[in-house]
C-alpha cells in the first residue's frame, strides 16, 4: 500500500477558473494518494549482511483518479543474520546454511510519477524520492520468502511536494 500527502509548490499554481474575482480565494489544497500497489523488486548484489537492489511500483487498485507510479534503487543492510543462503564445501562435506528470519533498514533512492486531480484539472508531477525502510523476511524455504516493510518517503516534485508511507506485505520468489 502506498499512501502520500502531497502539497503543490507555490511556483505550481496557476490561476485557471476566470469566474474566481479574488486571486487569493484559489491556491495550494493538499491531498492525499491511496493505492493498494504491485511491487516488484530484484536484489543483484548480496553481499554477506547487505543487498543492493532495483524495484517498481504500481497502483493496482486506487482509491481516488489519483495514481503513484515509482521506481528506483535500494539498498538493504541485515541485522543479525545473512542477506541470503549459501552453500560451503570442504573435504567432500557440503555445508548449506540458510537464515530463517531475516531484519533489514534501509534507504532508497528513486523516482516517481504522480497523477492527480484538482478541482479543475487533471495534473501529473515527477518526483525524486529518498526513503528509509524497515522489515522482515521469514525465509520459508531456499525458493519462498515472506517480507514485511515499512517505508517513509520524502517526495519534492517539479510542482508538488509531500511526505508518503510506504507498507508492503507480500511473498518473495529466488529465481
């Protein structure tokens, strides 16, 4: 699920009703963007406690005209255990060692595309997007993984800006 608030810059309003006498009557509404979201993410460089990695977001169900699009970079730093499983061989005995349960924080670099409505208009924004999150991940076998996190994003758009939480809940598949 992602969640932002957003806010238009002052530089980003434009007066576009004419049947408005006083200037000052129109300006910024702050509003909120709600989507049950798909979220892809690939880790490529697992290192022993840490993980680097790409991901995208996209809204699958809105709850509003208003959609959140992102994509960027992660990287991933793991508490008390492994950033994933590994096999270690000597002397023809063959050690398989897979953490179970996983905790991770992190940060994110990325950005966005926000589609909105006004009162009298339709408006898209570009946003770059810097995150910190936290999480789990329950290892359920050496292919299946559970994951739980929790991310805040700061958003500063060409014309709007705001604050987003960022929660996801979903399984992950090594390939």
């Amino acid at each position: 699920m992602v969640n932002n608030s957003v806010i238009e810059n002052e530089s980003g309003i434009s007066m576009t009703d004419s049947s408005i006498v006083d200037p000052n009557i129109a300006g910024s509404a702050a509003l909120a963007v709600s989507n049950i979201s798909l979220s892809m993410n690939w880790s490529f460089l697992l290192e022993k406690k840490s993980s680097l990695g790409l991901f995208i977001v996209a809204p699958v169900i809105v709850a509003t005209a208003t959609s959140f699009f992102m994509s960027g970079l992660r990287y991933r730093r793991f508490l008390y255990s492994m950033s994933s499983g590994f096999n270690y061989s000597q002397g023809g005995i063959i050690f398989n060692i897979q953490p179970r349960m996983r905790y991770f924080v992190g940060g994110s670099l990325s950005s966005g595309l926000l589609i909105y409505n006004t009162d009298s208009s339709k408006k898209t924004d570009l946003s770059f997007n810097l995150g910190l999150e936290s999480g789990m991940m329950y290892q359920w076998n050496k292919k299946y993984s559970i994951e739980a996190s929790l991310a805040m994003v700061k958003r500063t758009g060409v014309i709007t800006s705001g604050m987003g939480m960022n929660i996801f809940l979903g399984m992950g598949i090594a390939i």
